[in-house]
C-alpha cells in the first residue's frame, strides 16, 4: 500500500521563510513497494551518510571497520595454519626419505661386504698383488710378494712371442 505525503506549497510570504527554515529535512516522495525503497537505500549510500547523525555515522564506520580487520585476521591465521600443516608435511617426507636412505646405505654395505664370499661361489680368484704399467718406460711392476711369479709368466710371455715370430 503507497504511503502518500503531500507537499505544501507556500502560498504566502511567511510560509516561505518557514518552508527555508525546514529546507534542510528530505523531500518527502512516494515508494510503492518494500523492494524500491530497499533498493533505492543501498543505491544511495552517500545520500544516507548526508541524512545520517554524525555520531550514528562513526558508530556505522567502526562497525565496518571491525568487521574488516577482524575478516583479515582470521584469513591471515587460516594462511598461517595452512603453511604451518605443509611444513610438518615436508619435515614427515624429509624424515622418512632419510630413513630411507640410511637403510640403501646399510644394503649397499652388506652388499659389498658379501661379494668377495659370492665371487669366490662363482668359481673367481681373488687377485694376486697389483700390478702398474708404466707406459712411459715400457715396464710392469708388481708387489714384491709376487714378483717371482710375475717374472716367470714374464719369461714365458716373452719366450711365446718370439717363437710366434
């Protein structure tokens, strides 16, 4: 149902000077529905502030104010938490790969420590002594320990050799 409020128009000279003295309340004017005036309030919010007492219009911006800091403090914890349950995460996956590691270095140990016994079920000798060649002199040389049997498959290389030739 429209509410209806008419103006008055000054029909002489002293309600005009009563019609300035009021000039500064709103003009009054027709609404038809809830909607329109709704819409036509949140249209408007600078007229609002204009209409509104000034203590009622601090109140109003420190309401809002409020809100605003206290939206940003909580998205700010929420970032906070989330990077703090990421970093626990990592540390969990940095632990466990060391685990990991630790247990490949203790296989690869017990690994090397049994290859001798499994070459030796292969049927390979262990080596004898080592032997350097020097290829700037032309020589070999050997431990001592073994030099004896060095030098006798020295001879008998040198001996097949020269009856090839």
């Amino acid at each position: 149902m429209p509410c209806l409020k008419p103006e008055r128009r000054p029909d002489s000279h002293a309600d005009a000077r009563r019609q300035s003295k009021t000039a500064s309340r709103p003009a009054l004017r027709v609404i038809d529905n809830e909607a329109d005036a709704t819409k036509h309030r949140i249209a408007s919010p600078a007229s609002w502030a204009r209409h509104v007492s000034k203590p009622m219009l601090r109140v109003v911006i420190a309401i809002v104010v409020l809100v605003a800091s206290m939206s940003g403090a909580l998205t700010l914890r929420t970032l906070m938490i989330e990077d703090s349950f990421t970093l626990s995460t990592t540390k969990q996956n940095i632990s466990q790969l060391q685990q990991d590691v630790e247990a490949d270095e203790l296989q690869l140990e017990q690994l090397n420590a049994d290859l001798p016994n499994k070459a030796t079920q292969m049927g390979m000798v262990p080596g004898s002594g080592s032997v350097t060649l020097d290829m700037g002199q032309g020589s070999q040389s050997s431990t001592a320990s073994h030099d004896a049997t060095d030098s006798g498959n020295a001879s008998s290389d040198a001996s097949a050799q020269g009856q090839a030739q």
